[in-house]
C-alpha cells in the first residue's frame, strides 16, 4: 500500500516532492556518517534537485563534502557528446557544501568558501541531462551529462608542408637544447615501409624482387621516418653526433625491424652536453635518432623549452593514434633499445578532454622527472588519450608478454630504456592522481597521456 501511495503521489517528471533511489543511498550515507561524527555530520544534505527554470539553466545539488577546494574530475568524449563528473569525498567527515553544475562552469559553495572550476572555451555541459547519480564510496558523487566540446585541432608536423617550401631545419637534443644537426635542407621526407612490405612485393609482383636485400637508407637531403624514429644522412656534418662503438651494418629494413645491428659494437648515439641517449648508428653514414628524444624545428625557431614529461606523452600519444588509424592496431609492447619489454599498453580512446582540479593530490609522492606533470592546487584541462597499462619490469606480467610478442595483432614500438622507464613513471603517475574507482579495468591499470 505504501509503495503505491508514493507512485501515486510522484510528480510527473521527477519533480521535488519524488524521492529517488539515489536519494535513498544518499540518505543512508548521510545517516551512517552521522552515527559516526555527530557533531558535524547530522548536518549532511540530502540531494534535492531544482530543476532549471526559463532564466537559468543549473542543477544544484548538496552533499557532505570538504570546506576547503573540492576535488573535481571531469572526463568529456568529444565523439559520444557524453561527460562523467565525479565530485570527491572528505575524508575528515563533512560539511554541507552547494555544488552547482552550469554550462561552462562548476561551483561548490560551503561554509569555508566557494571553490570554482571554469570549463575551457568551447565546452558546454547540459545540467538537465545528468543521469546516473550515485555515490561511490572513496570516490564521491559520480554524475553523467551530455556535453559538447569543439573538435580537437589537429597535430601538425614540421614536416607537413611541401617539399617546395621546406626550410631549413635543425635538429635540437629535447633534454638540454645542444645542436645535432644545423640547418639541413630536407628535400624529402618519406615514411618508412611497414614490416611486411617484402611479402606484398611478393604477392603483387610478377617479377622478382627488385628491392630485396637492399636496405632504404636516406641521402643526404632525405629524413626517413618510421613508428617512433628518424632517418637522417649524416655523411656532410663533420660535427655530427659520433657512436660509442664502430658503426655496423645491416640486414633487413622496415619501419620496425630494418634496424636489426650485427652485435659486434655499441652503437649508441649520445648528447655530447647531458649524455643522453639520441639515438644509434644504422650504417657508416645513416643514423636513427629516436622521436623522443630529439626536437626538429625550422631553423629561424628559438629551441622551446618544453618539460620532458609532457614531450614523452604527447610523442607517444601520437604515435598510438596514428598506428591506430592507419593499422588497426590497439595493443602496443613498449620495449627497450636493449629489446626488454617494459610496458604493456592497449589504446581505448583518443577523444578525451580531462579537466582535474589537484587539490587534494597534494600528498602524492613526487618524482623529480615528474614534477612537471602535476601542480598542487591548480586545475588543468588538456586533451589526452585513455589507455590501459601492465608493467613489465622485474619480470612482471611475464606470461601476458610473451603472449603479446607472439601475437600478430600486436605492434612492438622501440624506446631508449631510460625513456621506457620515464613513461612508465608517467603512467603510474596519471593513474594515482585518478579517483580509486577509474583506476583499474579487469587486470589492468588506467592512466591517460596528454597531447
């Protein structure tokens, strides 16, 4: 009898008087924290709604939160027009505080003060549309919404111009600035083949393989690109970068393997200013260096001062995406120059835009490497790539990585070991800093990279 006297007496459209199922857990929580804290905590709001009126386009809720700045994620997917928010928990026991979603901002107002989180510029969210409200415990209060965000612009080469109007470039060692090679006219740039190149000439040609045994080095205007590298000619720069070893020879060529060096010598190229590892030696006159390693701009450019870690991640981010598109490939072996996998990483969106307020990341162990990535108490928005991660270090998740090598479907991107390490750092960084809840997926770890 009850129940049916509560639908009858619902409103139409879920209106004030109608109590939600969410609410009821809301209730509960509100109930239990009291029992607990009864000093402060008897105070905690129930969720009541305002639903928007002609003049006002907001959603108002009340919640047990912390009086000081709020912790806010928001995770907006540019092609399913869809946002998840997730305003955090206090752990100290709460006080009542007002959060109000509107188009392009957050508010939470509580006694100690109002905290306020503008959206970027071309974000709009629709308060009228959040949908599945539930408390996560740990957490906090998880919303859905229908948002809009503007298309992200696209990624732009220095190398995405015509070779008519190509400038002269210099290429830049990324960690301290020093000078590899100045001023080289590129007159081509060309990708590499993929790995499989040579058995397509096979099945598509009816005469024999005129390129077999012949490895594609660049001359000494070409650059040659592959997943994660250049090819440059190093023939005319007297200057140039000198290996610790010999140079060696080749055997095979691709954009993947056509690297394989003869062990007879180490050909690693190093920074003669910080003595990083730029890249190796593929022959007598050809030299590979590594993406992220190593800047390229036009030569009338000052050298930019980018932190490393955020270099690392946008690379690595475009590299996925493109492999991706251009391949359908979605799993990826991070390994070593020294062929050791040290990440397992699997794509699962490049449409995202996140937008954090860090305030209460404070006490999360800080890197020296990665003290870029996070500032306390600022928020930040950036566009980023979702992916899931396993590591491999100290022989962990050794049977899934050998399933992964020996797997087709799976594309192997080569690193420096220490830059290997660097994002592995980053990854586990980006998962701390996420809410517990979005940190894992079955067996696998969370973190996003920014572009």
């Amino acid at each position: 009898m009850e129940s049916t006297r509560r639908r009858a007496l619902r409103p139409a459209g879920g209106a004030v008087g109608w109590r939600a199922p969410e609410l009821q857990v809301l209730e509960a929580r509100a109930a239990a924290t009291a029992a607990a804290v009864p000093a402060q905590a008897a105070r905690a709001a129930a969720f009541r709604p305002r639903w928007p009126g002609l003049q006002s386009s907001r959603l108002s809720v009340r919640m047990a939160a912390v009086a000081a700045e709020a912790r806010v994620f928001l995770e907006v997917r540019r092609r399913l027009q869809s946002a998840l928010l997730i305003l955090g928990d206090s752990k100290e026991g709460g006080l009542p505080m007002a959060v109000s979603v509107t188009p392009s901002s957050l508010r939470m107002q509580s006694p100690g003060g109002c905290t306020e989180l503008r959206l970027p510029a071309g974000v709009r969210l629709a308060p009228s549309t959040c949908r599945g409200l539930q408390h996560v415990p740990g957490d906090g209060l998880h919303l859905r919404l229908h948002a809009r965000a503007e298309s992200r612009p696209e990624l732009i080469s220095v190398f995405n111009q015509s070779s008519q109007d190509q400038e002269c470039c210099t290429f830049y060692c990324q960690s301290c600035g020093e000078v590899i090679i100045r001023d080289r006219m590129l007159l081509r740039v060309l990708p590499l083949p993929g790995d499989n190149w040579g058995a397509l000439v096979d099945e598509w040609c009816c005469h024999p393989d005129p390129f077999a045994n012949k490895p594609l080095h660049p001359r000494e205007n070409d650059c040659f690109t592959g997943d994660c590298f250049y090819l440059v000619n190093l023939k005319s720069d007297l200057w140039q970068p000198r290996p610790e070893g010999a140079p060696v020879e080749t055997h095979h060529l691709s954009s993947e393997n056509h690297l394989k060096l003869k062990p007879k010598a180490n050909t690693k190229v190093i920074c003669k200013r910080c003595k990083v590892m730029l890249g190796e030696t593929v022959s007598s006159e050809t030299t590979k260096f590594y993406m992220t390693e190593i800047i390229i701009l036009p030569s009338e450019r000052n050298f930019p001062i980018i932190p490393r870690s955020q270099f690392v991640q946008s690379v690595l981010a475009q590299c996925v995406v493109e492999l991706s598109s251009a391949r359908s490939t979605f799993r990826f072996t991070i390994q070593g120059h020294d062929d050791k996998v040290y990440i397992l990483l699997w794509l699962l969106n490049s449409d995202s835009l996140v937008i954090e307020s860090l305030g209460q990341y404070t006490n999360i162990k800080k890197f020296p490497v990665l003290e870029d990535v996070l500032k306390p108490d600022s928020n930040s928005a950036c566009n980023a790539v979702k992916v899931l991660y396993q590591p491999c270090i100290k022989s962990r998740n050794a049977e899934l990585s050998s399933l992964w090598e020996n797997d087709l479907s799976v594309h192997s991107l080569t690193l420096p070991s220490t830059t290997c390490l660097e994002l592995l750092l980053i990854l586990s960084k980006s998962n701390a800093t996420l809410p517990p809840s979005l940190r894992c997926m079955n067996s696998f770890q969370v973190a996003f990279l920014k572009m």
